[in-house]
C-alpha cells in the first residue's frame, strides 16, 4: 500500500509538459502545439481554431491536454466535468476537452454549445478521443464539428523508442541499470510513458532504501508491492 502510495505521488507531482512528453513519430503534431502553445502565451493566434487528437489509450493525448492547460488563458475541460466547466469564458482562449468519446448525453450539448461560442468569438479548442471524429458515438451535430479541423492522430511510441527514452531517462539522473530491467518493465508494467517514468524513479528510490542495486530481482519485487491489494 505505502509503495502504491508512493507511485501515485510521483506521478502527481511530476507535470505534464509539452517539454517532457516523448514525441517519437509525431513530430508534426509537436510542432503544431509548441508553437499554439507559444501564439497562446503571446496572445495571438496561429489560425488554427480547431484541432482533434485521437489515438490509443496511453498514447499520450491527455498529457498533451494537460500541458497545453499550463498555458495562461486555458481551461481543461475532463469528460465527466459538471456542465458548468463548459461555459464560454471570454478570458478563456485555449480550451481543451478530453475523451470526447465519454461525453454524457447533457455533457455533449454543452460541449456543442461551447464549441459555437468558441467559434463566434475566436478562441481555440483542441480535443481528444479515443478514435477519430468520423468514429465517434456522438450527436451528430458535435460528431461534426469535432472533425472541423486538424485531426491528428497521437501514435503510441514502440518498445524500442520506449527503451531507448528511458534508457536516456535513467542516464540522466546518473541511475544505472542491470541489463534486461527496462525491457521486462515494459513488458510488465503499464505501457503509458508518465507512469513507466515514475516506476522507474520509484525503482531509484526503492534501490537507495535497502542498499540493493537497480536489478532485476529488486524491480520484480517492486511490481509485486505496487500490485499488492491496498
């Protein structure tokens, strides 16, 4: 239960950043960000109003939102917000919703609500789902709209870019490794990036307080206290 604890806590206090997250192939998509990111910061727009993110679980389309949301001027709007989040805010010029594909019934007229004051009033929303627009079990007045834009899809990073990212990750913090740690905790963990990261720096830790080296016993112990019932 402590060490859970201990996971959950790294992962809350690390931020998500445009910065930190690990592009792979999705350079376009970064470029395109980065600089909505920076046309926000400025008060300025880059012409894109509308921009739909789709792809798997763990891809990274809600660290993308979050960070995005750091941005000054922004709103986060998750799936299951009250319908009050999704009242139009002149001072807001960034929104971002996230799992489109979860919106409730009422959830779904506010968001095509917002999406039209968003429009009338020259702010910018990005959006995500698990699929692309056309797929989406939506009213079809929202479904259509959602595919208005530039539709990305976020592309998961493969086993190889996932080692060698944190491979990198564990040289930087001057952490060495056992040969075989990285590619069984890939294989043995869940498969999103952020909580692959903080595993690894869970392992760091967890190395230091009983004096053993980061090998592969010690990490398959480690995922058996993370997986313990709480």
């Amino acid at each position: 239960m402590m060490m859970r604890q201990m996971l959950l806590g790294l992962e809350a206090v690390k931020p998500q950043t445009l910065d930190n997250f690990v592009s792979g192939t999705n350079h376009e998509l970064m470029q395109l960000l980065t600089g909505l990111a920076a046309a926000n910061r400025a008060a300025e727009h880059t012409g894109e109003r509308f921009i739909y993110l789709w792809g798997e679980p763990g891809a990274g389309k809600t660290h993308l939102l979050r960070a995005l949301a750091n941005q000054p001027a922004a709103r986060y709007i998750a799936a299951d917000a009250g319908e009050s989040v999704f009242l139009f805010d002149e001072s807001v010029r960034l929104y971002l919703l996230d799992d489109c594909d979860k919106l409730s019934a009422a959830s779904q007229v506010a968001a095509f609500a917002l999406f039209n004051q968003v429009r009338e009033h020259g702010a910018v929303m990005v959006s995500a789902g698990a699929v692309a627009p056309a797929g989406l079990a939506l009213r079809e007045d929202l479904r259509t709209r959602l595919g208005w834009g530039l539709i990305y899809q976020v592309h998961p990073l493969t086993d190889e870019e996932k080692i060698s990212a944190l491979t990198q990750a564990a040289a930087a913090r001057g952490v060495t490794l056992s040969p075989g740690v990285i590619p069984y905790l890939i294989t043995h963990f869940r498969r999103d990036m952020r909580s692959l990261v903080s595993m690894l720096d869970a392992l760091d830790t967890y190395s230091l307080e009983t004096k053993r080296p980061m090998t592969l016993p010690l990490l398959r112990e480690l995922l058996q206290l993370e997986s313990e019932p709480t």
